[in-house]
C-alpha cells in the first residue's frame, strides 16, 4: 500500500518556514511583503481559494489586499487596476485569481502584470525563463508538486521517467519544464495522446492535471511509482451529496503506487503555500535581497519526509 502524502502537512510547514522569513525581513530590512489578489466575478470555488490566500498570507505576517470586481469589469478596467498595483510599492505580488469571464482576454491580464510581481509565475517572461533554465517565478502549482514528488524520492530525480497528463499553461507545461530542469525523462500527454495508459505504465512519476473526475485508473500505474494529483473535482454521489474528487481513482493506484496525494488535502494546500514563498522571493527580489526558502537551488533538503520536525530551511 502507498504511503498517503500529507500535503496539508507539508504546507504548513512550508507556510511556517515562509512565516519565519518573513519576521526577519521586517526586523533586518523593515520590509512587510504584501500580496495584491484580483477575484473578477463571484465564482463560489474561486472566492474559497482567494480568501483561503488572504488568510494564510496575513498568517505568515504578510499584507494582503483584496480586490473584487464584478463580472461586468471590462478588460480596461482590470488592465488599469493592474497598472496600479504594479505601481504601488506596498505591493511585491499581484494575483489574478483565474478563470476570468469570457469577454477578458487571460493572456493581455497576466502579461499586463510586472514579472517581478508576477507571483503565479504566468507571465510569458516567466514561462520563458523556466523553459530556458534561468530564475524566475516559477508556478506555485506544479512548484508544489516537485516539492512533494522530491519529499518522497529525495533531491536527486536524475533519469526518473516522468508522465505528465495535461498541457495547461498553468499546471502541465511548468511541471514538465521543472521535471525536465531536474533531469527527468518527460513526456507530456494530452486529449490527442494515443496509449496513455501504456505510456504511464513507464512512468516512475505520474502527474494527473486533467479536470476529469477519477480518470487515471490503479492498472495504468507502475508498482512503486510516485502519483501526484492535481485534479480538484466537484461531483454528486447517487445519494445527492457532494463529493471532490481528483483526476486519479485513488483507491486503485494506492495498491500499487509508492506514495500518492489525496484530494482533498495534497496539491491544493501547497499551492497556496508555495504563493506565499512567492511572495516572500518576489519581495527580496525587488529589493536586492537573496532570498532563503527554496530559492536556488529548488532543494527539498529542509522539508524532510516528517512533517511535524521543526528544522528551519538551509
Ligand atoms: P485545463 O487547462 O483544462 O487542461 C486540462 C488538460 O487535460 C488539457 O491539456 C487537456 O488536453 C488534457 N485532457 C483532457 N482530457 C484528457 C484525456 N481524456 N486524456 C488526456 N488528457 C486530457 O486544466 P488545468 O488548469 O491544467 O487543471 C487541471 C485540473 O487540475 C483541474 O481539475 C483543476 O481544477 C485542477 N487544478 C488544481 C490546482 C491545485 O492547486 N490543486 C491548481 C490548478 C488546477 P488538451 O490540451 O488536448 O485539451
Ligand atoms: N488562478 C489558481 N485558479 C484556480 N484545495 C488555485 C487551487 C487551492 N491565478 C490563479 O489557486 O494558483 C492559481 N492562480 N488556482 N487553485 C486552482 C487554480 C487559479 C485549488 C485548490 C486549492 C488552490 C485547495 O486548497 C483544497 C485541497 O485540495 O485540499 C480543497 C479546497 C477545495 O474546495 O478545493
């Protein structure tokens, strides 16, 4: 049986670790990092995220402003929004939080962001540098994933076959970039991939970003890997009540997987978590200062397999 990978645990620790660089930027530099999140429109599972992200940011000792706007907000009026935080220097992240509504044009917003203050690491300059192998804002998503995959098969993944299912720009591409960085053999799969479940029968890393509830079936996995789920699914049982649910039927790839992450309380909680080490990076890096958690290089070597150790970060 696979070991169950706490995430929500990890999460707080990383939040801790990220708390305590935060405490010495205000004694040593006077600095207080502040995250600026954008929610357009009143989407119920979006407003859970973005006031999940506002708490666990004022937590850590960080300002966080919150912004709503109504779904009516023209494309215009987000961009001058965003012109100002970019200019507030209060300001060292700016969020907006995705989905938009469908007349707002994802890629203008994200690209109107300073890529100093790009926190979602969304900004093609971003991309661009993860894919390139240069320093940047890496996606907190698939950020947290490698944190979690390296928990459990240590620093070095060098030659490990790596199946990502999903090419999002959000959650697929990222992880396969900071596979591909940490020297893994990656293959990206999609809605137009052939054999997918004989390609994830090679894979000693699985990581499901698809949106589709359970889809990721135990036979596909090979015995001993390492599956991590992003998949948040929101479904009905028979008896009406609700349910979430990730994209891998976790039952089934427990009984052969070496360690997998549940949904709820895997991928979810380190997003949120890596956001705020964001921040923190984002901060130092418009002030000249070297930051500490996780930054470079992307070691895993102060977040031990036991969550509830206190040790600090290298
Ligand atoms: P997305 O933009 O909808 O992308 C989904 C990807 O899955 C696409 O590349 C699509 O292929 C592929 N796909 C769809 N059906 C497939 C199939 N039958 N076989 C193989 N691939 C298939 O989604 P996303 O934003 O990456 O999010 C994916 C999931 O992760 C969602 O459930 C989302 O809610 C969740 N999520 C969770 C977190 C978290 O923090 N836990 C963060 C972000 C997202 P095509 O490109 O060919 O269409
Ligand atoms: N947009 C994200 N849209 C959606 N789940 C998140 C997320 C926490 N710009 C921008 O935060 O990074 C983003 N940047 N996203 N997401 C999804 C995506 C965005 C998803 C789940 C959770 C953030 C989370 O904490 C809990 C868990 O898995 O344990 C369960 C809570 C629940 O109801 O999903």
């Amino acid at each position: 049986m696979a070991t169950i990978i706490d995430g929500k645990a990890y999460a707080a620790k990383l939040r801790e670790q990220v708390g305590a660089e935060v405490a010495e930027l205000k004694t040593k530099h006077k600095i207080t990092p502040g995250l600026a999140v954008v929610l357009v429109g009143a989407d119920p599972a979006s407003e859970i995220y973005v006031n999940s992200k506002g708490k666990m940011c004022r937590e850590a000792g960080m300002e966080s402003f919150d912004f709503r706007m109504p779904d009516t907000t023209t494309e215009a009026e987000l961009l001058a929004k965003i012109k100002a935080l970019n200019e507030d220097k209060k300001v060292n992240g700016i969020l907006v939080q995705l989905p938009l509504p469908k007349h707002i044009n994802e890629s203008a917003v994200i690209n109107a962001i300073d890529p100093l203050k790009d926190v979602d690491g969304f900004h093609v300059i971003n991309a661009g540098k993860l894919a390139t192998g240069q320093q940047g804002l890496v996606p907190c998503t698939p950020f947290g994933c490698l944190l979690l995959i390296k928990s459990v098969l240590g620093d070095d993944l060098s030659g490990k076959n790596a199946v990502i299912i999903g090419r999002s720009n959000i959650v697929g591409k990222p992880m396969a970039n900071l596979l591909l960085n940490a020297n893994c053999t990656v293959t990206i799969t999609h809605s137009r991939t052939k054999n997918l479940a004989e390609l994830c029968a090679r894979a000693h890393i699985v990581v499901a970003a698809v949106g589709k509830p359970e889809m990721v079936k135990g036979e596909w996995i090979k015995n001993g890997a390492v599956v991590i789920d992003v998949g948040i699914n929101r479904i009905t049982l028979s008896d009406g009540s609700k349910k979430l649910v990730g994209d891998v039927a976790f039952a089934e790839a427990a009984e052969r997987a070496k360690a997998i992450t549940p949904v709820p309380g895997g991928v979810g909680p380190m997003t949120i978590a890596c956001l705020l080490s964001n921040t923190v990076k984002a901060a130092c890096l418009q002030h000249n200062i070297q930051p500490q958690v996780f930054y470079p290089p992307y070691s895993s070597d102060c977040f031990t397999i036991s969550p509830n150790s206190s040790s600090k970060p290298k």
